[in-house]
C-alpha cells in the first residue's frame, strides 16, 4: 500500500513537471517565474507531509511535541499550527522573526493571534479572513514586516486534526516576496526595453525556422501588421519587388555561430499604405545542442535619410539651372568609360561646347532669359546622347557631350553642326535681334591623352584655340600640343621667378584735371629677368590664372602696394591713392575682406589711400556675389573703381546697384574724343550720369593736352595716360613727385573726394 501511494505521488509529480514544462515552452517570457512557483509548491507540499508525519509519529510513538517544535523551529519556511478557537497557536522562528515577535513573547497567546491575523492579511480583530485560509487551496496575503518591508506570502492550509469543537490546521507559507520584485524588475525592464524601441522607431521580428516571423510591438506598428505572427509569404509581400531579391539573399544566408550582424536596405510597405526606406541589420545563427536556429533583426525606417541621400546626390551631380549632369558627374563617367575603352577596345568622342557671346544674352534680355536659353540648349544637347553617353553643363555657358564612336570619324563635328541648327531655331520672340550660336571643340579617347580629364582638357583646348571665330567646330590635332607645352615651360619659369622675387611694381601716375597735381597711382606688375629682359603682364598673368600661382603673385601686388604707398607718406611725399587690378578668381574668394585688411593693417596704411580696380566683365559675372564682396570692401574704408568701363555690353543701370567710388572710362573712348562727336557724347553722358551718383571719374590713354582740355571741360574729376607718365619704377616715381609739386607749385590742393 505504502508503495503503491509513492508510486502514485512520483507519477503526479513527474505529470505535473512535464505540464509545467510543456507552458514553458509556449510561454517562454514566463517560464522561470512558473518553475519556481512550481518548485516553491513541491516543496510546501512535502514540508506539509512531513510535518503531518511528524505529528502522526508523535501520537504512535515515543516522539514529543517538543521535537516537532524543534523541527519546526529550524525549517527555512514559514509554519504556523492553529486550531480554529486559536485556543493553540504555534508560529516557527522564521515567521515570529517576520512579524516581529522575540522569543520571549513566543507563548504570548494574544500577540500570536493578532499577529496571525496580521499573517493571514486581516485587519485588528476581524477573524473573517481564516474562513478563506481554511477554504483550501493557496491564499496569498501581503503585509508589512517588522522593518516596514511589505511580504507578500503564499498559504496553503491543511487540516491536521478535526475536533468536535474546534479543529487544527498546519498553515505553510512560501514567501513570494523576492519573486515578485524580480517579476516587477523584468516587468519594469521589459517596459523600458519597450519605450526605447518605440522612442528609437525600432522593431523587430524573429523566426526558428524562417517561415513563421514573430513581430516586436514596434515593428507591427510602423509595417500596420495586424497581428505579432506573420508568415514568410504575407512578410515578403510587403516588400517591394526590387528590393525583394536582397532580403532573398538575407534569408538563405548561411547561419553563423558567431551571429555576424549583415545590413541590407529594402523598400517595405508600411502603415500608411507607403513604401518606406528600411534599414534591416540582421543575424543568422546556427542551431545548438541546447537552442534552436535563430534568424531575424531590427527594422530601422530611413526614408528621410535615404530621400537626404539622394538629395545630396542629386546637387553633387545634377546641374541645378538645366537640371542635366554637371562636371562631377562628367568626370565620374568618363573616367569609367576611358577604363572601358581599354578594356573592350572601343572609343568615345567628347565634345566640348560653348555658347557663343552669352553675357550679350544675359546683359540684354535678363538672367531668367539667360537661364532659359541654358535649359534649352541642353534639352537640344539630349536629343543626340548615344547609348552609354552623357550630356552635362560643365560651366557658366560651357557644356560636353559624350557619344560612342561608331567608327565614323566626321560624326563629332557633324553633331555639333546639328545642334547649331538646332539652337539657332531659338532665336524667336525675346531672342529674335539675337544670332544664337556655339562654338566646339572635340578630341578622341582614348587615343588624344593619357586619361579622361587629359581627353576633355585637349577638347577644351580645340576650342579655345578656335575662340575667336564665332560658330567654329574645332577637333584637337597633336600639334596643339606643342603650345600646351610651351605654355607649361612658362608656367615653371613663373613660379621661379616668384621664389626669386623676380617680380617687380611699377606705377602710373593719376593726375586731377582741376589742378594738375597728382592724385593716385596704379600699380601694375611686371617681371625682371636676370639679364633685364621685361615681360609684360599680358604674356604671363593668363599663365598664372590657370594655375595656382596668380593667388600668390596677388597677394604680392597687395602687400607690396601698401608697404610703397605707407613709405611713400612716411618719407614725406604727398598722400595719394594706390590703385592695384584683382583678377576674377582673386576676387572671387571668399576670404578677399581678411586679406586686404590683413596687408593694411600689416602696412599700418589707411583704408583710405587704397582703392581697388574690377573690370566690368569681372564685376558682372556674378552680379549678387560681386556687389556682396565690394560691399565688404567698402565696409573697411577701401575704394572701389570700374576698370574699362564701356567696353563690355553692361547697362548704365548697373551703376545704381554697384558700390563703386570711381568710374574709369576706357581709352577706346579717348583716343577719337578730339574728331568723333558720338565718342565725345558718349563720355559727356556717361560722366554727367556717374556725377548724379556722386561717382567720380577718371580717363585712362590720355595723350595730349588737346584730349586733356576737353575731358576737363567735360566734367571728367581725373586723368591717366603718357602725356602725364608711363609705368615707373618707385625711384622715378619719387623724381616724378617732385617735379609735380615744383610745376603745380601755388595751385590749389587735390579737391577729390
């Protein structure tokens, strides 16, 4: 019999650890808190059968009370033997320790009953809560312990001994206290864990076998998922079909043991009914003896990133104006394609296009009309893109085309005589007084150089050498090589002769027509050789400006000129303007303010005594630009002239918008102004118009008194040319200085403003 009941209690209990374990693995996020609960009650029950086999053996045997009680007094759990009229009441030392009861109140009747009320979850005297105790089952209570900690208990109550008027009842309690605050901790956890994959917009989903996906709470969210399981087949549908072979080749990529994480980016439907950008990072872990396969990852939502990616693409090589690839895209391909040339034996033409005399354009009909014609003149270009071609505006009004060579050596210059046909079709409406036409110059890769940006560079080099002929078609020839090299020679020649200070200032003298004295002086740079030869700006400054050596012989011109004009005042010749020329990508910088104000302050010159001379076709280039770094200028107290003005195709207009401090008339104007009444006029009307401004003005190229009279007579403030003095050196300049002031000697001083 005996045998038969263990045999019976194994089985229950082996059932009852198998069902324990079966909601385990169905319930994985409770499986710990279930096993101990199930352990903790295992145990309690086995403490009750012990505890009634102890008092059984008490009423068979010579075993007493007292031994039980010692028993009872040692055990780890909370155990309490009460009869119904609580006429008997014994708590072990682990509960009497938690409610607070020393050992000498131990047989304290009355401070045992409050105190099992207390236990049980009652209140003062109310006994009602023992009609639940008794009940059966488990009773959870929860009170506070001696320290003020609040326990949390579990009761499972057996009758021990019926009694007619009363009966005893064993309590044993399993303190769920330390359970449910790590319950309360992974629950806080989990909650936290939660709000950070929702705050960071991350979800996740997670399969054992690849064909059925479990979906974190966010990743429901942000896919509009109606449910945490989905299949492989409804989760792949999601998926856009071009993105569809990446997660493909993510799902079938061999586990790992180490679980590298790999990222792909998919395009997935998502809540809003949209596409979205995501970010999928995800493992692919191989199977263990003790766990499963595991696949799956975090879904991150980048479409703002991506659209910002594509953005930044699009105004890295997308030409904003024409919208048509600009240079980097040029370069970025034809760089590929020189590499396929080489590699499949093919070849490619670039040509290189320019809009023949459009600052007409722009000055004549408006920037918007400008840019028109810019957008329609590369929508032409698109018209002839071969296979594997491209179109780009590479500059201002400089565009390139690339076509594939299809053994016919006339179709570049046959290509670029149709989109001369076609563009001069756009000479209607606003266009019609204007002859629209393009120049070009094409070469050959990968025969003409040694990479793709020596091809276009020779391309570039055809037409210019053709610049002059408006409408020219122009292919690069190896001879036009020779020049190249020359030009290279002279280039290294420079910048020794920067190292060597071999560059020198001279200057012109500014004369004030009203009394005669001078006023200013215009620096102009020139280069001594050794042996005394004098090599003109116009031979050497076009060389610079193509390298990097014009920023240094600028920054030369500038500081030099202050230093002269500084010792100039300080060896006691009068105070005079100095003039110097900046070039366009010297003005251009944007650091140009600092660099002034650098060389005046390192000269300690006065603002004042310097001025600053643009040509109009520099000045209007860029219009917005320009009349922001003059007005940087005009900020520090610097003077601002026009140079040449006249000789470009500005409006008078453009007077009102530049902040200019003196208008200087070219020569062209001067050198007839004594026999031709219209340039006579055209001075007169510009001089009057610049004095309405309170601009001053100036003539350069004057060469006899006869052109000097009328100039004054005109209203002209200034004057320069032969007939005052040519370029010199600073010592003949000084000798210069003091003849003036012996021959002016008694007028009144210079009047300039």
């Amino acid at each position: 019999m005996k045998r038969s009941t263990a045999a019976a209690a194994v089985l229950v209990i082996a059932a009852s650890a198998l069902i324990v374990l079966a909601y385990g693995f169905f319930r994985p996020e409770i499986a710990v808190v279930t096993l101990i609960i199930y352990v903790s009650t295992v145990i309690g029950l086995g403490l009750i059968a012990l505890v009634i086999s102890k008092l059984y053996l008490v009423n068979r045997s010579s075993v007493g009370a007292d031994d039980f009680i010692s028993i009872g007094e040692e055990l780890n759990t909370e155990i309490v033997v009460w009869s119904d009229d609580f006429s008997y009441i014994y708590m072990n030392r682990q509960l009497r320790k938690l409610l607070g009861i020393a050992d000498a109140d131990k047989n304290d009747h009355l401070k045992l009953k409050n105190a099992l009320v207390k236990a049980f979850g009652g209140e003062g005297l109310d006994t009602s809560v023992f009609d639940e105790i008794t009940a059966g089952g488990t009773h959870e209570t929860s009170f506070q312990n001696a320290d003020g900690r609040q326990i949390s208990i579990a009761w499972s109550t057996s009758i021990v001994k019926k009694r007619r008027k009363s009966s005893v009842y064993l309590s044993n309690g399993f303190n769920l206290t330390d359970l449910k605050k790590m319950k309360t901790s992974l629950a806080s956890a989990n909650d936290f864990f939660n709000s950070a994959m929702n705050l960071a917009e991350i979800g996740f989903i997670m399969s054992t076998d690849k064909k059925k996906y479990a979906a974190s709470p966010e990743a429901v969210r942000m896919l509009g998922l109606s449910t945490g399981n989905v299949d492989l087949k409804a989760f792949r549908s999601l998926i856009d079909p071009s993105s569809r072979i990446q997660f493909d080749v993510a799902i079938n990529s061999p586990p790992d043991s180490a679980g590298d994480v790999r990222s792909v980016e998919l395009q997935i439907r998502s809540a809003d009914g949209m596409y979205h950008w995501y970010s999928f990072r995800y493992k692919s872990i191989r199977a263990t003896k003790n766990t499963p396969p595991l696949f799956g990852g975090a879904l991150m939502d980048i479409t703002q990133e991506h659209e910002k990616d594509l953005l930044i693409e699009r105004l890295a090589y997308i030409d904003e104006v024409t919208e048509i690839a600009n240079r980097n895209k040029l370069m970025d391909v034809g760089r590929e394609t020189y590499e396929t040339c080489h590699l499949l034996s093919c070849s490619y033409w670039i040509i290189v296009l320019d809009i023949d005399r459009f600052h007409i354009i722009n000055d004549t009909c408006g920037y918007n009309n400008g840019n028109s014609i810019l957008r329609d003149f590369a929508h032409i270009l698109y018209k002839f893109v071969t296979p594997g071609g491209l179109a780009a505006r590479i500059s201002g009004d400089n565009f390139a085309l690339l076509l594939r060579d299809l053994g016919d050596d006339d179709l570049p210059a046959r290509t670029a005589r149709s989109i001369q046909e076609e563009f001069a079709k756009l000479a209607v409406n606003d266009f019609s007084v204007i002859n629209l036409s393009c120049s070009a110059g094409y070469s050959k890769m990968p025969e003409d150089g040694d990479s793709f940006l020596e091809v276009m560079e020779h391309a570039e080099f055809a037409l210019k050498s053709a610049s002059s002929t408006v409408g020219s078609i122009s292919g690069y020839v190896p001879r036009m090589h020779d020049s190249i090299i020359g030009t290279a020679e002279l280039e290294k020649s420079l910048a020794l002769a920067i190292d060597n200070n071999e560059l020198q200032l001279f200057y012109q003298p500014k004369i004030n027509l009203s009394t005669g004295r001078i006023m200013g002086v215009e620096a102009l740079i020139r280069w001594i050789k050794p042996d005394g030869t004098i090599i003109t700006p116009d031979e050497f400054v076009p060389v610079a400006e193509s390298s990097h050596l014009i920023g240094r012989i600028s920054e030369f011109v500038l500081s030099e000129g202050c230093r002269q004009n500084k010792l100039w005042q300080t060896m006691g010749f009068p105070e005079i303007v100095m003039s110097i020329n900046f070039t366009s990508s010297d003005f251009y910088q944007a650091d140009l303010r600092d660099k002034v104000f650098e060389a005046l302050a390192k000269s300690k010159l006065s603002p004042e005594w310097l001025e600053v001379e643009l040509t109009e076709t520099l000045a209007l280039s860029d219009i917005d630009f320009a009349v922001s770094q003059m007005n940087k200028l005009r900020e520090l107290g610097v003077k601002l002239a026009m140079d040449d003005f006249g000789t470009g195709y500005s409006s008078l207009s453009y007077l009102q918008i530049l902040p200019i401090t003196l208008l200087k008339l070219d020569r062209s104007f001067i050198t007839d102004i004594q026999h031709d009444n219209i340039a006579y006029e055209i001075v007169a009307a510009v001089i009057r118009i610049a004095k309405s401004k309170k601009i001053e003005t100036i003539a350069e190229g004057i060469e006899n008194p006869g052109q000097e009279k009328i100039l004054r007579d005109a209203g002209c403030d200034f004057g320069q040319g032969y007939l005052y003095g040519k370029p010199m050196p600073p010592d003949k300049l000084e000798e210069f200085f003091v003849k003036n002031a012996e021959k002016t000697a008694g007028k009144r001083s210079d009047g300039r403003k």
